[in-house]
C-alpha cells in the first residue's frame, strides 16, 4: 500500500509554501487546536467543519429587560417633579 499525500491528487497543480506568508490570515480549530487558514471550512488536520462565530444578538429577553427598566426610569422621573 502507498502513502499518498493531498498534493498527489493534483499533479499539474504546483504547490506552494505559504506559512511564511505575512498575508495569511490563521485561526485555531476549535477542535484539535492546531493552526488553519481564516477562510478554510474544514480543518485539514481533523476533518471538524470550522464555522464563524459571530458577536451574539441580545435576545429579546435582554431588550424585554431594558425596556421595561427604562419605563421604571421615566416613571420615578415623572413623579419626582
């Protein structure tokens, strides 16, 4: 049985080495941990699909809240005069 790498699959195709590329963006897999590019879907060292994490919304619990803290507000704001 012969080992093959990922870059036998393509031949014609020439490799290149750019680890030492100041312009690539890395990340961590969340997964294994290991370096990936910022853009890849899938980490090529464990398979685990890499997916963005994005800043949280409030939830329309927390804009519930505050809402019903500002009605407090300008309630003890408009006896107080």
């Amino acid at each position: 049985m012969t080992h093959r790498t990922e870059f036998e699959d393509y031949p014609d195709e020439e490799w290149v080495d750019d680890e030492d590329d100041d312009d690539v963006e890395w990340m961590v897999c969340p997964a294994c941990h290991q370096d990936v590019h910022e853009d890849t879907q899938q980490c090529p060292h464990c398979g685990d699909w890499i997916t963005p994490t994005y800043p949280k919304r409030p939830t329309r619990q927390l804009a519930g809240a505050i809402i019903v803290l500002l009605l407090i507000i300008a309630l003890v704001a408009l006896t107080i005069r």
